[in-house]
C-alpha cells in the first residue's frame, strides 16, 4: 500500500542521491568567505528509528482498513512539506505532528469514501500531492492535533493516469495525484506536453499544482497552472463539484477560480482537464551580462512590454549566479531563451539581445536551434549551469541546513514602478536581522517571471546563526520580510502558496470581507471544517470544540 520507499524523510528527493562532493566543497568555500567564518561539519541526518513521533491516537476505523496505513515510515515522509523550517525539525527528529493514519485511495469512489467517514468521525484530512509544499500546507499543527479526533494524510499518489485526450480542442483529462515526470511521459506519444514546470516538477503533481496556483519556470505567458486549467472536480464532504470545459466564461464569477489556490481547504481535487500545448521544436537562447541588476530589471521591464515573451528570462544577481556556478561574481545575468513550435525564434531573440544591448547588457553567443524534437533546450555554457544548478539546488539546500546554516527562499511580485521601493525595504528588513542575529549575511535576487506590469522578485538568504537557532533567527527574518512585503503593497506570495505560514499576512493582504468570502466557500462545502484545518484561511475548529 504504502508509495515513494525511495524517498528521503527528511528533505528532498530521493535518499539515494548525493549531491557532488565538489560543488558542496565550492558553496562550502564560497560561503565561508561571504560569511567570515568556518562552516561546522555537518550533523547527521535522522534514521527511522530514532524519530520522536507519537503513536496513533486511534487504530484505523475497519471501513478504511483497505485504505490506509499506519507504517511508521509513510507517516514519517508524509509529515512534512519542504521548507527550510521542515528540513530542520526533521533534522532534529522532531515528527511529534506526524499524522495519524496515511490514506491511498485507488479511485474517486475511495475519496468519497474517506470524506464521508472523516466528516462523521470528526477526523481532520490533509490533501498530500507529492509533499513539496513549502508553506506548512501539508503539516497539521499543535491546533490541528488537539481539536481532531484524529489526523488523516491522504496521498494521491495512486490515482496517476492520463484517462482522455480530446485532440480537437487540444485537451487531456488527467488524474490529480500524477506526479510532473508521469504526466509528461504518458502526453509524448501523442505530440503534447502540458509546459509546465516548477521547480519542484520531478516531486509535485497536478493536484498539487492547482491547488497551490503553482507557477512554471517560463518567465512569460502561460506559466501559471490558472491558464492550463479548463475544469476539474473536487470531492468536498458535502459531494461533488464539477467545473464545466469552457474555453472561455461569463458567466458570473469564474469556478475555477474560486477552487484554483484552495490548498485542500475546501476538498480534494481528483482529475482535472488541461490546456496542452505541441511539442516545442525551434528554441533560440542567450546569456546577457549586465553591469548592475538595476540595468538587468530596466531590460526586463523593456523585454516585458515588448510582446517578445520571451520564455525563459531569468535575471540572476551576480552573488546568485557565482554561486549557481553560472556567473563570474561580477557581473548580474539574464537567461534568455525563446521557444516555439512553429517557426524559428532567430529573429526574436536578435530583436531581445538589441533590446538588452541597448540598455547596457553584453550578450554571449547565442544558441539556435530549428527543428529540433528530442532534444532539450539548447543554450549556452553558462544557461546549461544555470539548469543543471536550478534541479540540484533543492538536494544542495539541504546539505547546507546541515551544515547550521539559515538558508531559505522567499517570492512575492509587485508593480514595476513599486520594485525599487519594496526591493529596498526587503533588503534593510533582511540585513538587520542578518546582522544582528548572524554578523552578517548574504542576500540574493532573481527575477523568476515577468508580466508587463511587473516582476515576481525570489529572494535567498543565507547566514550563520548560533548554534541551535537555525529556526529563530529564519522565524525573524521571515516575520521581518513578510511585513515589509506586506506594508509596500506586494503580495505575500507569488506561487508558493499561502498555507499555515503565510496565513496571516494573507488575511491582512487580502482584508477582512474577501477573507470572510472565502470562508464562506469553505462552510458551504467543509461545515465542519475536517479539511486542511489551519491552511490558507483559520480553522473552523478549536481544541474546545473537540468531539
Ligand atoms: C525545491 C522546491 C522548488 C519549488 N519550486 C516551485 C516552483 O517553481 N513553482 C511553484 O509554484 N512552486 C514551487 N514549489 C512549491 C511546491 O512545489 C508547489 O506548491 C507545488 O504546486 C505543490 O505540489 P505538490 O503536489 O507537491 O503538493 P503538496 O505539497 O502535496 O500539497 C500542497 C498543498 O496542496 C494541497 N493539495 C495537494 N494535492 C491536492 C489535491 N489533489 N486536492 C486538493 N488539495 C491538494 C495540500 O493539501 C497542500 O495544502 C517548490 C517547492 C520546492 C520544495
């Protein structure tokens, strides 16, 4: 019953990958210069055995006896998402919040089953797709455990097909559970693919990805899950909502929408019909040094009004880029690339480069490539870097959290005219809890999408607390960020999600009416409020209420 035994309990991917000796001792020796000190050796990571985790609070009703499990690795990998937070309490052995009980339902059917059971016994549900949250969305809380009778962990991990294409209107029905990889693979042999990836794609799934409004790495156009979504259905306790196949809606507030971001608050979605798109065959890329990120962000707001939409144009600070292994440590770079199934993109990355020339930037040597069907993106030295760093980076993240460092990301995304105000405030917010806590830091910048009216800003940072307060002094940092993001106007997330850890910056971004819209939703289809209690909008339930 029990999935995914080649994957590491306490961070990302699998367990048995190593990350390259010689690039952890690079970031080593480039972190302790930036940071003026000895990094420790790392600490041990935890084994099964010894983690603090509590029994069940109850044996699993006989009705799901087919259903779930109460293994202790599948409640040990099932207990938290991937946030640095996450990664350090595993590292302590901390799983006292490990969920109860572990559900893999093989059809819709089993899913209704689950609710209907949960719903009558007052059992709290947390949606899990591939685990990859990054925002405490798959976590039950202190809260969660003490007002629930018990806690349920449902993965989808089973329900994984690609069930119906409808070739006319360029559309697949997938099932919610399929992980990035899968989906992919099973869209080939029909000449589709859904162009959508996070960087988290090789261990998140298309539930996962809707309910969080995930956002793919292409920097323009559609790259959000929100314009790959034609309709999907959702088993809520109180039944089934099912969105209609429109290619377009006026009628009333859009469904979608509504469902779209609602991190299992409201139900679980089981199947979904996308937009798919041919297989790209002609690819055109380049990397353009800038002298200052300020000129980089002036291309990219110039390259983001152009109509070019380009579909990668990542802008890396210098500090990012030396450290990704892409750059020279002087100069910011921009990873240009464009794409087409069509016709070739030749012109359009020249009539890019002069654009970026004409604002200071120097362009490599760029990369064409027409016609060509199975090989990935071709692009430059330093792009090919950037790739390769950009899926090793997750592993590497957790290398340095064992090593005690404070190493954690945070996005948001703003106005063009509002960018330099809020990069400002960000970076005094981050920097003073950096020196007082740390002596120091290092903080970083990309662009990771860009819109014509603004960019979405991915901001690292890394420092070296004391030892034992990896978690406080990121709890400061986060808190001091969060604010800033928050009092200039930007959004508390840009496709992380809100989850438990952003919830309440969320409620002051979003006012107290559209939040009671929301929870509204949720009493319509979740009365008694068994799903995701806590995430994205305040449980309906408090330890009093306890039945
Ligand atoms: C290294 C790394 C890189 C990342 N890069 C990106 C990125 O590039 N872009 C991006 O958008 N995000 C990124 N993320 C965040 C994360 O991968 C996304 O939020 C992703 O969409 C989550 O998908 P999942 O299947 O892993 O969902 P999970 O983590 O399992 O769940 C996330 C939330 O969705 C709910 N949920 C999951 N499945 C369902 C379902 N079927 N029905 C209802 N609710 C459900 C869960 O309850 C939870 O609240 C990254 C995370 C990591 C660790």
């Amino acid at each position: 019953m029990t999935l995914h035994q080649d994957r590491k309990i306490w961070g990302w991917g699998l367990s048995t990958y190593c990350v390259p000796p010689p690039l952890l001792d690079v970031a080593r020796a480039f972190l302790s210069a930036r940071l003026g000190r000895e990094l420790p050796p790392p600490r041990p990571v935890p084994t099964l055995d010894a983690l603090t985790m509590p029994p069940p609070v109850r044996a699993i009703p006989s009705e799901l006896a087919d259903l779930a499990t109460t293994d202790r690795f599948a409640r040990a990998l099932h207990t938290y998402g991937k946030s640095f937070r996450d990664v350090v309490r595993a590292l302590d052995g901390d799983f006292s919040c490990a969920p109860d009980w572990v559900a893999f339902p093989k059809s819709e059917a089993d899913l209704v089953r689950i609710l209907a059971l949960a719903d009558r016994e007052h059992v709290a549900v947390i949606p899990f797709g591939g685990g990859s949250s990054v925002v405490g969305g798959i976590t039950a809380d202190a809260e969660t455990r003490a007002s629930y009778s018990a806690v349920l962990s449902l993965d989808l991990g089973h329900l994984n097909q690609l069930l119906e294409v409808d070739r006319a209107s360029r559309c697949v029905r997938v099932q919610a559970g399929t992980y990035g990889p899968a989906l992919e693979q099973q869209l080939r042999p029909h000449g589709y693919t859904l162009r959508h990836y996070p960087q988290s794609f090789e261990f998140s799934t298309v539930g996962g990805w809707i309910a969080t409004r995930a956002g793919g790495h292409f920097a323009t156009l559609y790259t959000h899950i929100d314009d790959l979504l034609q309709s999907l259905r959702m088993v809520t306790p109180q039944g089934i909502v099912e969105t209609r196949r429109l290619p377009g809606n006026g009628a009333g507030p859009e469904p979608n929408r509504l469902l779209l971001g609602s991190e299992g608050a409201l139900g679980v979605i089981s199947e979904a019909w996308l937009r798919v798109q041919d297989l790209p065959r002609f690819r055109a890329s380049c990397t353009v040094r800038f002298p200052s990120f300020a000129a980089g962000a002036a291309a990219c707001q110039r390259l983001s009004q152009s109509g070019l939409y380009p579909a990668n144009a990542r802008l890396i600070e210098r500090d990012e880029a030396l450290f990704m292994g892409a750059g020279d440590g002087e100069t910011h770079i921009l990873v240009l690339g464009f794409e087409s199934a069509l016709e070739s993109q030749k012109d359009k990355l020249h009539s890019a480069l002069s654009l970026c020339t004409a604002l200071g930037g120097q362009p490599g040597r760029p990369k064409v490539r027409d016609e060509d069907h199975a090989d990935p993106a071709a692009s430059d030295e330093a792009a090919e870097q950037w790739k390769q760093s950009f899926v090793r980076a997750p592993y590497l993240r957790d290398e340095l959290c064992r090593l005690g460092l404070c190493c954690e990301t945070f996005e948001t995304c703003t106005t063009w005219a509002n960018f330099p105000r809020l990069d400002a405030a960000v970076r005094a917010a981050a920097q003073a809890v950096l020196d007082a806590e740390c002596g120091g830091g290092v903080l970083t910048c990309r662009f990771t999408h860009l819109y014509p009216d603004g960019p979405a800003p991915y901001y690292t940072v890394i420092g070296l607390p004391q030892p034992g307060q990896q978690l406080a002094v990121w709890d400061a940092v986060k808190a001091a960020v969060s604010q800033a993001l928050i009092d200039c106007g930007a959004t508390i997330t840009h496709h992380h999600a809100v989850g438990k850890d952003h919830r309440r910056f969320y409620e002051r971004q979003v006012g107290p009416l559209a939040l009671q819209m929301v929870l509204g939703a949720k009493r319509a289809v979740d009365p008694l409020g068994i799903m995701n209690p806590g995430t994205l909008v305040p449980a309906l339930c408090s330890p009093k209420e306890k039945t």
